[in-house]
C-alpha cells in the first residue's frame, strides 16, 4: 500500500480527473510513491466509496461520438468525512505522517474564513507543524481557478485566523508553499453525461464503481503551478506529456488567460442565455444556431483586448479562446453546475474587459455583444420571487423558476423588482451595481473605482437589461445585434 503522503480536503470531479489521476501516473512512472488520503467537506457518500472500494475508481474520457479512454486510478489510500467531528479527527490524525502537499478542492464560495474547508486546512497545518516542527516544509495547492489562489488562501490563513504562536507564523510565512494553479478539464456532473455514454462506459469497467468520473480528453494545457520557492516535492514537472508546468516565475499572465479567455465562455459566454432560454445543456447552447455565432464573436473580441493587455509570447488568445468554444460543444454538461457564484464570476472574467485600455478600440459589434452577455447574467439574477434569505427565485423566458445559487445577494437585492421597470430606475441600478467598488474587487482590496468610469458600457447594459425585463425574450435581444 502506498504510503500517505497527500491530504485532499474536497471529493470532487475535477480533483479525481486531474490532480489525482496524475499522482497515481507517477506512481505508474516509477517517479513518486504517495498516496492521497481523502477528506469530504459534506457529507459521506464519496468517502463511504473511497474506502469500499479500496481507493480505486475509473477516469472515462468521452465526447458527444462515444467513450475515448478509461484510466483505472488507484492513488487514492483512504478517505473520511469532515462533516463530524470524528471524521475530520481522523483526517487530522493523517498529519502524523511525512506530507508532500495539501489539496484544497472547493468552490470560490468556500475559500474564506469560517468555512468549513478553510477551518479544516487551518487546523490541518496546524497539527503538522505541532508533529513535524519549524524545519518541515509543505506544500498548499487550492484546485478552484481563482487568480492568485494560492496567495488568497495564504492571506486568509496568515491575517484572518488568530495567531496561534510566533513560531508557527512564522513557519507559514518561510516553509509552507502557497503554489498558484491553473487548472483545466471539463468534468461534468455524471446526471449530465448521456445514458449510452455511461452504459458503454460501465460495460468496459465491468466492476461496480460508485466514483466513475466523466470528463473531456485532457487539454493541451491542464495544469500550471507556480512554485517560485521551489518547496514542491511531488513531481508533477515530470508530466509535460500530459500538458502539466511547474514554473519557477509568476503564472499570473496564464491564469489571466484562462480566466478571461476560457472560464468567459461559460460565464458571462454562453450559460445564462441558454438557462433562460430553455437549453439546459451547455453544449446545445453553444452549438445553437443564434448562440453559436454570437459566441463565436465575442471571444474573438475578447482575445483581442487580452492578447494587447496581456501578451504570451508564441500564444495566440484566439486560438486558445475558440479552442475551448469547441471543446465544450463537444462534451454534454449543463449550465445549472456552472451557473452559481456569479457576482465572483463577473469580477474575475469581465472586470478586467470593462476597464481594458483597449476596449474603446473594439467594434461596435463586440461592445454590444459584450454588454448584451453582461446584462445576461444580471437578467439571471433578478429575483422574481424571495421566500427567505436563503430562497431567491428567478424565472426564465419560459416562465420556469429556478433558484438563484449566488451566495452574494448585493446585485440581487438591487435589481429586485425590476421586472417593468422604467429606463431611467433600470440606469439607476445598473449605476449602483456598477460604482460600487467592493463588488469589482479581488479577495482582501478594495479597488479604488468600480466599473462605472467605462460609460459606454454601462449605457448598453442598462438598454439591454431594461429589454430583458420588459418581456424580450434573451434570443429576441440578440437576434437584433448585428
């Protein structure tokens, strides 16, 4: 059995079809001998399979032709749940061996203090400094696409949780490698993956698997690290063949990229217009016949304005941006799974176009384009109904409620009761989702403005969301842009 050398405090998809899959690759190689050891925030199931099933579970790569590939992936040497107070003491009993590296595989939403995830990382450190020692070194790695995630989880644990000791502040600041990561597979949910897809797929596997993870062939770059201290022990560096860096420099430009350049076709790209619209795959809302084209144009004025801010050498940002277009019209996942958390969603793949140098130097058509998929995602989150704090409802063109996941409720609480709304209290809201600064920030500053000093795009949000609520259907509102 392979020694515990990873803690993992999250279960999920992309977890098991990247970061795992790859350790249990080296194992293969020859090139590391770890194994991850498995902590799941909410409740059991995950963590009841890891361990009846030994560990082992199959990566299938499949498209919308047919299953590609099934990877049996046996890295995984135990698991528990967080979710009490005996599972996380057994997780933290896991900190008396010789560690590598944590894992932290949780949602924007769960990356701040008093979270459960963020309270179990801060302990877990904690109990390895206390076994280890100020000589030990370690290495943290948060696997949800943030920019700068790694310094947010170190600013969060280093200045938002009490000071446990001088020496063990210390000891985070100089032994504890907080990496950056870029990370990227498309993993959907296996509810979203066609039947004769999973039908093949369990055919080939033959045994029962509870954890069988459904996800594209890896992209051409699927993960990035940067390991600027050099305290990384796992030798992801080694897998260059499966399109994974470890970097010595700053991947800031990489994980502007990605955000504005991949995450955007999600969101604000494609799949809050095919939510309201009645599609509820992703891959049919891109590939519609009013949707596609209109995609297509505003990544290409996206990259425009990304590779001027942003220039990567040898990189093409159109490339890059229509490669993933492509990619998700050839895996079915669906829009409910991605779309949630949109406040932090605008802010990390739009903000950044909105106040570019550059867009006053794009077409008219790419500023409509962009506004028009802005106002979107604001349309989608306009309450039709509020039943408690926790119960926001929207409703689609198609008069279905759906809920409204956002644990943010700033923008909601400003466009509720804006389904009729005159031009002028449309502009005056968009005006107040726009200068308020703190929505437009990153983690932990405040920037000194908002998105309101770019007029010219305020001003077409406001006209096509004040269209969204006055019965224009999001298709209708397109389908006069061009």
């Amino acid at each position: 059995m392979l020694p515990t050398k990873i803690l993992a405090i999250g279960a999920g998809g992309l977890q098991r079809a990247l970061t795992h899959e790859f350790v249990h690759i080296l194992n293969q190689r020859n090139l590391y001998d770890g194994g991850i050891f498995v902590g799941q925030p909410r409740g059991t199931e995950k963590a009841d399979a890891f361990n009846q099933q030994g560990g082992v579970y199959h990566v299938v790569t499949f498209d919308m032709s047919g299953v590609h590939d099934i990877q049996q992936v046996s890295s995984v040497v135990g698991a528990t749940t967080l979710a009490t107070e005996a599972g996380r003491e057994q997780f933290y009993a896991q900190t008396e061996h010789p560690l590598d590296l944590l894992l932290i595989g949780v949602t924007e939403a769960g990356i701040a203090k008093g979270e459960l995830a963020m309270d179990v990382l801060e302990e877990t450190l904690y109990r390895y400094f206390c076994h280890h020692g100020a000589e030990a070194t370690l290495c943290v790695i948060n696997t949800d696409n943030l920019r700068n995630n790694g310094n947010i989880i170190r600013d969060i644990l280093c200045n938002a949780y009490p000071r446990r000791s001088d020496d063990y502040a210390a000891w985070l600041e100089a032994n504890v490698g907080f990496l950056n990561e870029m990370g990227d597979r498309l993993v959907p949910q296996v509810y979203a993956v066609p039947d004769e897809i999973k039908e093949e797929a369990r055919a080939q596997i033959e045994v029962q698997d509870e954890l069988i993870t459904y996800a594209e062939v890896m992209p051409a770059t699927s993960l990035i690290l940067e390991d600027i201290d050099d305290l990384l022990r796992v030798p992801f560096g080694e897998l260059q063949d499966y399109g994974v860096v470890v970097s010595r420099e700053s991947i800031e430009p990489y994980h502007d990229w990605k955000l504005l350049l991949v995450n955007s076709v999600h969101v604000p790209g494609i799949t809050h217009k095919g939510t309201l619209s009645g599609i509820e795959y992703v891959n049919e809302a891109a590939a519609h016949p009013t949707f596609a084209p209109h995609l297509e144009r505003l990544m290409n004025g996206y990259a425009e304005i990304v590779e001027a801010d942003i220039p990567i050498a040898g990189k093409s940002a159109r490339a890059y941006s229509l490669e993933f277009v492509n990619r998700i019209r050839s895996v079915k996942d669906d829009n409910a799974r991605i779309n949630i958390i949109e406040t932090v969603k605008l802010r990390e793949r739009a903000a950044d176009i909105v106040r570019s140098p550059n867009y006053n130097a794009s077409t008219e058509l790419f500023k409509s384009d962009f506004a028009y998929s802005f106002a979107t995602v604001l349309r989608f989150l306009t309450p039709h109904t509020i039943s408690s704090p926790e119960d926001y409802r929207g409703i689609t063109d198609t008069g279905e409620a759906y809920e409204i996941r956002d644990p943010n409720r700033t923008i909601q609480n400003v466009l509720k009761g804006t389904f009729g709304a005159s031009l002028t209290d449309v502009e005056e809201r968009i005006s107040t989702i726009f200068s308020n600064a703190a929505l437009w920030s990153s983690s932990g500053a405040v920037s000194p403005s908002g998105l309101d000093g770019n007029r010219d795009f305020m001003k077409r949000v406001g006209g096509y969301y004040h269209r969204l609520v006055n019965g224009e259907t999001c298709l209708e509102v397109l389908e006069s842009i061009f």
